[in-house]
C-alpha cells in the first residue's frame, strides 16, 4: 500500500472510531458540565450497552458473521437494535443517577466520584461474574459491501456506523439547543441554583442528562460490537479513559467540542497505531490529555460553563 | 449494641486515655508478633503478610487521599516502580559486559562476576534487600515528584483521571520495555532477602515480621506527619485550598511532598511485595490494586491513620481466609439440601463486586469510614455553654503582635492599581496608604471592588497596572503564601476555615510560616522540634484568649460545629496567630448581633492599642467611626473619597453612591449612626 493510501485507509478507520469516542465523549460532557462531577460509571454503562446490543440481536435470531440480512429487515432489525440497547442503557443511567448519586447531592468532596468508580465497578464485576472472563463474538447482520477508494477499502460497517453518529449527535445538538428541557439543561449548566429559582426542575435535568449520556454510551457500544466484531467486560476501561480525553480535548462541558474531539481521538488512534506502534497508542493519548490539561485546561474550544467554585 | 460496648468498657473507664491507647497498642503489637508462634500455618502467614504490605500501601494512599485531598487512582504505578527497582537490580534480568568501572560496585556487594553465556564475564546484579528498601522509595518518591509537578496544579476531579492514565501508562512502559524488564512474562529469580547470612527462602514467616515491622514504621511516620506542621498543612490544603494558600502554605510543594511520601511508602512495599513472591509481572500492579488500596481507606476511613490498617487487614483478609471458608461452607450446605448450585457455588471471584459495593454503600452511608479520622468532640458542659461572657483583652500582653508602631511611616503603599476581570474593571487605578499603627477602613457598595483590593493585595488575583509596596518591599507578584509570610494576614468575606479540623488546629495552620519543622523533624521530633510545637500551642492559645472565654473552651471542637460569630472569631485568631504586622479584615463583623459586633470593634480596637495596623473592609458605618483612622470610599473601581470618618461621611459623592442622587439631600442628615449595606 502506498503512503497516500495507508493515510486514507487510517482516516476512515478514525473516522469511525472517533465516531465511537464522541458518542462516548458526548456523555462524560453533558454530566460534568451539570455536575461537575467526572461519571466513572459511564466507562461501564458503555460496556454493558455492548452486551445489551449482543443479546438484542442474538434475540433476533443472529449470531456470529452466519445470518446476513439486506433491505428492510436488515434497517429494521438495526433500528430495533439501536432502540432497545439505548433505552436499556439510559434507564441504566438513570438508575444509578437515582439510586447512587442523588443522596450525595450537595455533599463537597470526592464522595460523587468514588461512588461512581464503585458504580463501574459493580458493572464490571457483574458482567465479569455472569457473563465470563472470554471475549464474545458479536453478531454481524450487515452484508459485505465494500468499496475501494484510492487504496483504502470502505465497508459498509462503517459508513453505517458514521450516517448513525452523525444523526444521533445531530439530535442532541438540536435537542439540547432548541427543546425547552435543552435550554434548561443549558441553564443549569451554568448555575444550577439560579436555574432552580426561575422554576427549573433540576432533579429532571439532571436525569435527563443521564439518560441521554447513558443512552449515547449504549449506542457507542453497539457501534464497538459492529466495529469489532467482539464485545467483552474490558472494553470499557480503555474506551472510556479514550473518550474522556476526548471530552477534555474539546473542553469539558462543551457539546460540539466533544464530537469533535472524539474524532480527533479517533484519527490519533488510528495514525498513531499505524505510523508509531499501536502497543503505544494509550501512551500517546494520554500525553496528550496531560498536555492539554497542563496547558490549556479549557481545552481546544473552551468551556461552556463556568466554574462553579 | 452500644450497651455491650459500653459494658465491656465500664472496667477500663478509670483508666486515663492516654494509657489506654498505651496498653491497646502494646496488646496489639504483642499479637502481631505472636502470631506466626500460636498460629503454625504457612499459608495463613503468608495471607497475614499479604495482608501487611496492602496495609502499607494503603497508609502511604491515606497519606495522598485522606491527609491530602489529592484522589490518586493510580498508586498501584508506584508500587510497581519499587517491585521492578528491587526486581531488576537482584535477579539476572540485565546482564551488561564486565569491565573495570564495576570492580568498586563489587567490593560494595551491589554486583557480582559471573560468566557470561557466549564469552568473557557479565555483571549479575546484586542489590540487597535492606539497601533496595530505602532506594526503591527514593526512585519512587522521585517519580512522584517528577509525575506530580505538571499535574498537580490540576483541579482535584481532572487529577483523578490524570493518574488513573499514569497508572495505566506504567504497566504499558513496564510491557513494551521487554530489554528491561522481560516484558509481560515478568521477571524471574529475584533473589530472595538475607539477614546475618540467612536467605529468607520461600517461608512466608520471615517476610511476615518484615511486613508487620515496616507497617508499624508507616504507622508511626504516619502519626508524627499528621500532628506536626507537615500534616497540618496537608490537611489545610484539602480544607480550603485558597485559605490554606492565603495562611502562609505553599500549595504545590506540600502537595508534592505529600505525593512523594506516598509514592516512597508504595516504592518500599513494592520491594517487599517482589521479594516476597520472587517474581514481578506487570499485571501485579494494574488498576485493580489501585481501586483495592481505595477501597481499603474508604471502608476503614478516609484520612485515620487506624483506618487505612484495619480497612487493609479486613479486605484482604475477607479475601483470602472469609471468602474460601464461606465458600466451603456454603458448598457443604449445597451437598447437605442437594443443591447443585450451593454446591458449585464459588465466592471468591465475587471479591471486586463486593469491593464495588463497599465503594458505593460507604459513600452513602457512612463516608467516615470504620474508624472515622475526626472523632466528635464531646459537648461543652452546661457551665461552659452558658458561662458569663468574659471579653478578654484585660491583662493581655501578646509580645510579637503589632509590636512598635512608627507613627508616620506608611506599612502599604498601594499605587495606581488595576484589576480587569474581561471588559469589567474592578479596579481603576486605586491609590491608598496604610501608616504604621492606624486602622484603615475601606468602605463602598457591593461591586465596589473592595473584596478584589484585599484580593490583590494578598495575591490571589494579579493586577493589570499598579504597585503594591509592603514596608520597603514590592509584593505584587509575590505568592499568596510568600505575602503572608512578609506579613501581611487576612481573613475572608465568607468565612473560608478548614472545617473539619479543630478551633486550635485551624490557628496552629495560621502560625504556618513562622514554624520550621520540615518532614524529617517531624518524624523524628528532635527536642527543637518539641520544644516549637509547644511553643505554638501556646501562642495559640494565647491567640485564643483574646476573645475571652468565647472560643479557649471550644479549642478542641471542630470549626464546622460553630456559632456563626464564633467562626468569624476562629478567623481572626488564625490570621492572628501568623505574627502579622497588617491585618486584613473582610467585613468581620457581617452577620453578628449589635452586642456581638460591639464586643468585636473593642477588640480591634485592642489590637490597634497593641500597635497593629489594620486595613478593614466593613459595612456598618458605626463601626467604622469607632474604629477607623482614615475611611476609603471605593465605587466601581474608584476611590471617591478619602478623610476621617467624619469627612467622608459628609461628603456628597459618597452620600450618591450609596443612596442614589435623589435621595440624597433627603438623608444627608441621618445617615452618620445608620447601618449602610
């Protein structure tokens, strides 16, 4: 393969796993920019939506590379799959923004954030338990296409896998600027007491900011599955720390700065793992978030909100 | 369950306190010592030994976590720094050619010759044991230090992300670097310790007394840390950072030596750690330790000393003994009712979700751990509570406060000061002087930029244009901490006192920078060191006795559970207490009662007759009458008016600000003896 066609090959697959990032990403943003509270439990959510789109399409009847499916029961066998796992994950969010973060609303400290690290924990744990320390091959219900351009071979897995990002980040985009629950979200973001004087229920926003993060991580886990063609208890420990950079790079709190530092994480990914050495892919990364954070804490875009101390 | 207790410990009430501890750690020690004598099993010494190296790692987090308020989530990298400096210097991981420049390493018996595989002799590490202890914690102090110094300036949260990454990164370097350290296989033959000639082979009894003697070492270096200069400073910072920094503490180096000492506890531990098992491999040290060793101090109690030991031995032993004998039992009572699933039931690998658990049920219900760190004080008896109020100052004679006060030379010199905060300006070029020995007020709305002047001045905000000069010295761009220690003291408009530590606690933390003790004298508390914490107790309560009998009864009582006049109190005694030859008073008496803020102004006023000058910020204008020399008028930005108090408060400008230009011929005659908020 010549250089030309190596940098494109390496472009679509960042692409798709920077997709994978920024949905990710989109998550930690959303709650760190209500909360300041860093979500450790996301890395975990995004596990289990993994499993959760395994056992959808298992459901349907699919398993490993032997079912392909076109035309419309392949749309909707993909729809249905997209649905359940990101409801399935938002609820799961929601869940633990309920049962474990709520009490501890309002108490200074590190007491959030250790509780979401045994959040995580408990998610990891019980996959690991239940499900078993092997990687599971997960179902791939698209047909082969693929197209080569230049060089580079583009599969349809991964146009799949960019037409969804975009709709969905193009959904929490307008969601989050034009609905009402939005704009009190934004309000919150900035200063969650006023919000509440002027009549925001901010218990709901909160909630909904779960829901939607969580739900984005289970998408993000779908995606792995496609993507990989395995999913496994691991997975969410790198892709997390990954798409929490990600977060950082466009400014923590920043919606549009999460997406596309998704993306750039991806392409990092990518580059780094073809022209360096991909067993240093991690280190790379996370120089760059030290770098970022030393240097220019509000990342490329800066921060929507203010800081709140 | 309370009355079992206390019926247990009814026989032992008449015994004083401090000898209870006495005898409590003697039975402990006694044990701890015995056990490997009454208890001849190898495997549950080994358990124990385990047991005591998580118990030393978990000290050494408590020292970052719970002493610090830095959430480190990736400790576990310095343990590994430790394992693989002992690891690699002792065993024939690296095998360089021999040549002259290792004879003098030989004659030290850190090296020896051996024959090498193709020809000529080659270097066989041998490192001891004993050596590599104090070493590796060297090696990994260092790399906190070299890890801490980009990062540490970072917000808590992002720290913690950060070293979870460094935690991940080091077992990646310690994978891929396969020259150094044999890669993912790990290292083999790592030469067990020796004493007086005797190896200590694969008897897990040696290692045990190894174990409990370096646990009781952290235990004590822990202890004398936490209650000298260093652990006050430590815990002042995860109080109040900006507080901590305005009463004389340099942030970033204390952080960083708390840092360093954590890492150095897991640097020895690691050592311990590799002898002991005779290999290291990457996955010993992964996150999963580092969320053991968490899970360790949060159950036995963020920041108790006690804590992070007993947290230590219960997790690991839960672990290692509870959860096999649970298991067992359960699979017998499966057998014994013919369940198949009882039977086969095994709960070991369940140990990280019951560590999740923990995590999750003691943030929610019991965030001070088993053995809380802060013990609530007992409640003032009646007659303290309600004691006739004595309001101090009488015979008092506070040599080293104010001191000689040379009337006419001015101790600030504020010039030409500029704050922007964006388009805003908070200050316009603000000129004011202090003389030495006057009490100064500055007075203006809110927004004025008062707040932001004290700001500047004691370097918590830098200026755009101007010149602060403190006695002869210029301090703009000077540290928070550095302006403290040239003395210059202040307190805040809302309260900032490190909560959880004691009225005493929080004004021995204002003498910061008068004392000397370093981290090495504080271990070891040569007789100087002595001698100067007694001497601070003193002066503190010496502080303390200016408010009369409102706070020396209170002492030893957590600031958090304070009246709110009290705390405003608790403030001006810490800033006191820092030997300051200017005092800054944020609105001190905001939120007092009439009697209250009349009792406070005569104590300033005592403060100014024992040659103090002071530079105040306050509201109530009767108080400022009482009290001020010179009145400043500040209004967006701009000194309006400068005179005696009762110049500015006939001056018409000042009269606008406040109430507005219609207003004003209206209340011109009534507004000297009104409050003004």
């Amino acid at each position: 393969m010549s250089f030309s066609s190596l940098l494109l090959q390496q472009t679509i697959n960042g692409l798709s796993l920077g997709a994978m990032y920024a949905l990710l990403a989109l998550g930690f943003t959303l709650i760190y920019g209500i909360l300041e509270l860093i979500n450790f439990s996301h890395f975990n959510v995004f596990m289990v939506g993994s499993f959760i789109a395994m056992w959808t399409l298992q459901s349907f009847g699919l398993s490993g590379q032997s079912i392909i499916l076109t035309g419309l029961p392949l749309v909707g066998v993909l729809l249905a799959a997209f649905a359940v796992t990101m409801l399935a994950s938002g609820t799961l969010g929601v869940v633990i923004e309920r049962v474990s973060l709520r009490p501890l609303r309002g108490i200074t400290g590190p007491a959030a954030m250790i509780t979401t690290i045994g959040v995580s924990y408990i998610l990891f744990n019980i996959i690991l338990v239940t499900v078993g320390a092997d990687a599971k091959n997960f179902p791939n219900p698209l047909p082969p296409m693929r197209w080569h351009v230049d060089g580079a071979v583009l599969e349809l897995r991964e146009v799949l896998i960019w037409v969804v990002s975009l709709v969905l980040m193009a959904g929490l985009w307008l969601f989050v600027q034009k609905s009402r629950l939005g704009k009190a979200m934004r309000a919150t973001a900035q200063d969650p007491e006023a919000a509440r004087m002027m009549g925001v229920d901010v218990d709901r926003v909160i909630m909904t900011a779960f829901f939607l993060g969580s739900a984005l991580a289970g998408a993000g886990g779908l995606i792995f599955g496609l993507y990989y063609n395995f999913t496994s208890f691991i997975i969410g420990f790198t892709a997390g720390l990954r798409a929490f950079t990600a977060a950082v790079l466009g400014g923590i709190g920043n919606v549009p700065g999460a997406m596309v530092g998704g993306i750039l994480i991806g392409l990092i990914e990518a580059y780094g793992g073809q022209f360096i050495a991909t067993e240093w892919a991690d280190v790379i990364i996370f120089s760059i978030l030290v770098l970022v954070l030393v240097f220019r804490p509000a990342g490329l875009f800066g921060r929507l909100a203010p800081s709140k101390s | 369950m309370p009355s079992v207790a206390a019926a247990v410990a009814r026989p032992f009430a008449a015994i004083p306190e401090a000898r209870r501890k006495q005898m409590g750690l003697l039975l402990l020690a006694a044990a701890a010592l015995l056990f490997p004598l009454y208890h001849n099993n190898d495997a549950d010494i080994d358990s124990m030994a385990n047991a005591a190296a998580y118990a030393s790692l978990a000290l050494g987090l408590n020292i970052v976590v719970g002493f610090t308020g830095l959430l480190d989530l990736g400790y576990a990298a310095f343990f590994a720094i430790g394992a693989y400096v002992y690891g690699i210097l002792s065993s024939f991981q690296l095998q360089p050619d021999w040549s002259s420049f290792w004879v003098p390493f030989q004659y030290l018996g850190l090296v020896a010759q051996m024959p090498g595989e193709s020809s000529g002799f080659v270097v066989h590490f041998t490192l001891s044991f004993w050596l590599a202890l104090p070493l590796a914690a060297l090696v990994a102090a260092g790399c906190g230090i070299a890890f801490g110094a980009p990062t540490l300036r970072l917000k808590g949260d992002y720290l913690a992300i950060v070293t979870l990454g460094f935690g991940e990164i080091v077992p990646i370097v310690v994978r891929n670097w396969a020259s150094l350290t044999n890669g993912a296989a790990g290292l083999n033959g790592v030469a067990a310790p020796q004493l007086f000639g005797h190896s200590f082979g694969v008897n897990a009894t040696p290692y045990y007394y190894v174990a409990i003697l370096l646990v009781g070492f952290l235990v004590f270096v822990s202890i004398r840390l936490r209650d000298s200069r260093i652990g006050r400073a430590w815990m002042a910072i995860r109080e109040d950072e900006i507080a901590a920094g305005a009463m004389g503490v340099n942030r970033t180096r204390f952080k960083l030596l708390a840092f360093a000492t954590g890492a150095a506890f897991a640097g020895a531990t690691g050592v311990l750690y590799v002898a002991k098992l005779q290999t290291a491999t990457p996955d010993m040290f992964g996150f999963p330790v580092s969320v053991m060793i968490l899970v360790m101090i949060v159950f036995g109690g963020i920041g108790s000393v006690w804590g992070a030991v007993a947290g230590a031995f219960f997790l690991q032993l839960l672990q290692s003994w509870w959860l096999e004998d649970l298991t067992g039992w359960l699979n017998s009572l499966g057998r014994l009712v013919g369940s198949r699933w009882l039977a086969h039931i095994d709960l070991v690998p369940s140990i990280e979700l019951i560590f999740g658990f923990i995590l999750v049920f003691m943030m929610l219900y019991r965030r001070q751990g088993l053995i809380p760190a802060y013990r609530p004080p007992s409640a003032l008896s009646f007659e303290q509570q309600h004691a006739v109020v004595q309001r101090g100052f009488g015979e008092l004679n506070l040599p080293g406060l104010g001191g000689s006060a040379r009337p006419g030379v001015t101790a600030l010199g504020v010039r030409g000061v500029t704050v922007k905060f964006g388009g805003l300006v908070a200050l316009n070029g603000v000129t004011l002087e202090v003389p030495e020995g006057a009490v100064v007020a500055v007075i203006g709305p809110n927004g004025s930029g008062k707040s932001t002047l004290f700001n500047v001045i004691t370097g918590l905000v830098p200026a755009d244009a101007g010149s602060i000069r403190f006695h002869d010295d210029e301090i703009l761009g000077l540290h928070d901490y550095q302006i403290l220690a040239k003395g210059i003291a202040r307190t805040f408009q809302n309260i900032r006192l490190f909560p959880n530590l004691t009225v005493l606690q929080n004004v021995l933390v204002g003498q910061h920078a008068r004392l000397r003790t370093g981290a090495l004298s504080a271990v070891i508390r040569p007789p100087g060191t002595r001698r100067e914490e007694r001497e601070a107790d003193a002066w503190a309560m010496e502080i303390l006795a200016i408010f009369g009998n409102r706070l020396v009864p209170r002492a030893g009582q957590a600031v958090s559970g304070l009246s709110y006049a009290n705390r405003r109190r608790t403030e001006i005694a810490r800033a006191l207490a820092s030997r300051p030859r200017l005092l800054l008073l944020d609105e001190p008496t905001a939120g007092m009662n009439p009697a209250e803020t009349l009792e406070l102004a005569e104590q300033i006023k005592g403060l100014k007759g024992l040659g103090l000058t002071v530079l105040l910020i306050e509201h109530k204008l009767d108080v400022v009458t009482t009290l001020a020399d010179t009145v400043y008028v500040l209004d967006h930005g701009d000194v309006i008016a400068k005179g005696t108090p009762a110049e500015v408060r006939r001056n018409e400008d000042v009269l606008r600000a406040y109430l507005g230009r219609n207003a004003q011929a209206a209340a011109a005659g009534e507004v000297g003896t009104e409050h003004v908020a």
